[in-house]
C-alpha cells in the first residue's frame, strides 16, 4: 500500500500501463513529482500466502542409509521453515542437513537408526501466512531367506509340508504361488506364522501338487522369493492275487479270470490272450 502524504503529480509509471498486473516478488516502480521538491521512486513488490505445491510425503529408508524429506513451496516474502521430529525442533547438524535452494526445502536424515523413526513436522511461516506440513519415517531391513530350504518327496496320498523362514524389519508380509502360475491346489493350506515363518501345508497330494512353489516376502524397503520343489511319487501297482496257473473250463460255459492289485493312482488290468489283447 502506498500512503500519499501530500499532493503529488505523476510524472512516470514503470512499467507504462493503466493496469498493472504485479507478480509474486516482482519489483514495481513508482515516480513522482512532489511540489517543491525532488521526484522520489517508490518500489512496490506483491505478498502471497503459502502455496504448497508439492506436499510432505512419508519415506521408508534401508537402515544405515540416508533419507530426505522435501516439499515445494511457492510464497512471497520467502517463508522460514522450522523442522521437528516428535515435537523436538531440529538443527542443522551430522545427523540432519537442513536446506532450502529457491522454492524447495528439505531435511535429511543420515545413517537413519531405529531411533530416527517418528513422525516429522515442517512449520512455515512467511509473515504473512502459516502452515505445517507432516509426515512419517520408516526404517527397515530387506526381507531375508533364513537357512536353506530343502524340497520335499512324498508318495501321492501323503501330506506335505513345505516351509521357508524368512526375517526382515519390519516382519515381512508372504505370500506363495506356483511357480507355472496356475492356482494353488483346494487341498492347499497357507499356515504362516507371525514371526516370518511361510508354512504351505497339503492334506493328501495328488499328481497335480507335484511342481515347484514360490515363498514371497514383503515389507516396506523390498522383497524376497524362494522356490522350493514338492515331488509326489506314484505308488507301483502290486499284485495281492495272481491269476490261476490252470484252470479248468467246461466247452461252451463261461469262464472268469481274477486278479487283484493295489498302487495309486489305481492300476488298470489287461488281458492277453497270446500277442492278442482280450477287449470287451
């Protein structure tokens, strides 16, 4: 606002124009002649409240790594930022790095500990506005294979179980899948547990189940497969009643053959007479 104290002529307007559209920041130029006296120049620039343009967002950082909070805020007079982590204010130091390059501003967070995770605060205030901006820090481990998994071998009919551990920070979520990419079985039971234990548990396999499985673990800074194989083995058949070694027949009566065998899946019988297969 320009306050005229006494009757003024104006002599020169810079930029020339009728309207004058200021922009954020933008230096305005006023000359006038006052009675009397030497023409002063008056400079006018335009205030703006905050804009945030790009807001605070969560970050999740590898433990040992470092991790930058940033956002974009557009404001005229350029505003001070305050940086908090769980209400306690933070300085520049070897643990946080505190800048501000035009209209971005940023906290980093080096060799980021268990300690580090929290939630942090921005406050902004240019005078003329003020905000705040908040998000979290998350601080973790890849997810691992814990000792080596073995494959398992059973004979079809049987339970199998195949199990895999896993650790990570946080304690990763699983998940398992074939690896041919066709669905899990309805015999199929998924049995982790909440310390990163993968269990897939099958009531009787079946020929189907044979293949290999896919143990995924998932947390926030990344993920882990391990495939292990399940091979289900066919019983052979084995006869329990052989045929006859002779027997006597009667012209034009019939005459009844009998075996008996078991194995799984279950056996089928043919008959030969000589090189010639018998067909109903």
């Amino acid at each position: 606002v320009l306050t005229v104290l006494q009757p003024v002529k104006l002599t020169k307007i810079a930029p020339t124009s009728d309207v004058v559209d200021l922009k954020v920041g933008e230096l305005f130029e006023i000359s006038a002649d006052v009675v009397g006296k030497e023409a002063p120049k008056v400079q006018l620039t335009k205030d703006a409240p905050l804009n945030i343009v790009q807001p605070l967002a969560d970050i999740n950082v590898l433990m040992g790594q470092s991790g930058t909070f940033s956002f974009v805020c557009d404001a005229f007079p350029a505003p001070k930022v305050t940086w908090f982590m769980n209400d306690n204010e933070l300085k520049n130091s070897t643990k946080h790095k505190i800048e501000a390059k035009q209209n971005v501003y940023t906290l980093t967070v080096n060799k980021c500990e268990n300690t580090d995770i929290g939630a942090y605060r921005a406050v902004i205030d240019n005078g003329i506005d003020k905000g705040e901006q908040t998000a979290k820090l998350n601080v973790g481990t890849k997810p691992t294979v814990v000792g080596k998994p073995t494959d398992v071998q059973v004979q079809i009919g049987q339970a199998a179980r195949l199990q895999v551990q896993f650790a990570g920070q946080p304690l990763p979520d699983i998940t398992w899948s074939r690896a041919d990419g066709q669905p899990l079985g309805e015999n199929v039971k998924i049995a982790n547990d909440e310390n990163g234990l993968a269990v897939l548990l099958f009531d009787a396999t079946v020929l189907p189940d044979k293949g290999s499985y896919v143990g995924k673990a998932t947390n926030i800074v990344g993920s882990v497969e391990q495939k292990i194989n399940l091979d289900v083995k066919e019983i052979k058949p084995t006869i329990i009643r052989d045929l006859e070694a002779a027997i006597n027949a009667t012209k034009g009566e019939p005459m009844t053959l009998t075996i008996e065998a078991t194995g799984n899946p279950k056996p089928t019988v043919r008959f030969f007479r000589g090189a010639d297969e018998l067909v109903a």
